[in-house]
C-alpha cells in the first residue's frame, strides 16, 4: 500500500505501517521493496498531480496488468514466506460515484469483505489482493 510514505508495508488490520526491522525481511527483498515503492509512488504522485499525466497514470495503476502492479505482483510473492500479505491495489475512490468492484480484477471471482480493520477492505485470497471495500453504515438499535 502507497500511503505518501516510503514504506509500502501496512498492517491489513490497523493500516499502520509495519516497520521492515519488525520483520525478518532478508535485505534484497528490503530492497525489492523499496525500489518497487518508488515507482508506484511516483507513478501515484502523477495520478494525484491532475495534470497531464494524470489519465495515463490512472490507467496504470487500475490495471492489474500494468508492468507497475506485476512488479508489485512479484515483491507480495516474495515477500509472503515472511510474513502473509496483499498486494493493495490502488482504487479512484474519492471520485463521485465511485464503487467498490464486486469481483477480484485478475480472477474476476467474487471479493470477500474483511471485517477485522479499522475500515471495509474486500480480499482475493486467492490473488492476494486487497481493495477500499464498501462503506458500511452502523444501525443503531434503540
């Protein structure tokens, strides 16, 4: 997950970032990650920037495909014997009338709401993919 830091490794439930030195991250993959991170992050920051750039940065980062996310593909299979994770995959949610996607974006199989963060996330267990999941409301029973 790109959150304007250059760690990229964030807990599925707090969101926090996850420090590298808490894990046994061997250092190649240390620097997997981080060369990883920076190109997503740049490619982020021209989608964010509105300018000219930001349609074809778009593109790229809604595209599972797109030599960014299989890059990101490759360092979440790696980096998962230390520690299981997921690929975030980057959503336009604050456009106006953004929904989240009912089906995984690479398998197309229906997503699973996760329950346990601190906000909706739908999963591909079997991509290994995470995504904004839909607000939920709260019922207040009187």
């Amino acid at each position: 997950m790109w959150a304007l830091s250059p760690n990229p490794i964030h807990c599925l439930d707090c969101n926090l970032e996850v420090e590298p030195a808490a894990l046994p991250v061997p250092h190649e993959l240390v620097d997997l990650v981080a060369d990883w991170c920076s190109v997503d992050g740049a490619i982020e920051r021209l989608e964010l920037h509105s300018g000219p750039y930001e349609a074809w940065a778009r593109a790229e980062l809604l595209d599972p495909r797109s030599p960014v996310n299989q890059e990101g593909f490759r360092v979440r299979e790696a980096l998962d014997p230390v520690r299981t994770c997921y690929l975030w995959l980057f959503q336009p949610e604050s456009d106006d009338g953004y929904v989240p996607p009912a089906d995984c974006p690479v398998c197309h199989q229906p997503l699973a709401q996760y329950d346990k963060g601190i906000f909706p996330q739908l999963l591909c267990e079997r991509c290994s993919i995470a995504v904004s999941g839909p607000a939920t409301t709260e019922s207040n029973p009187d």
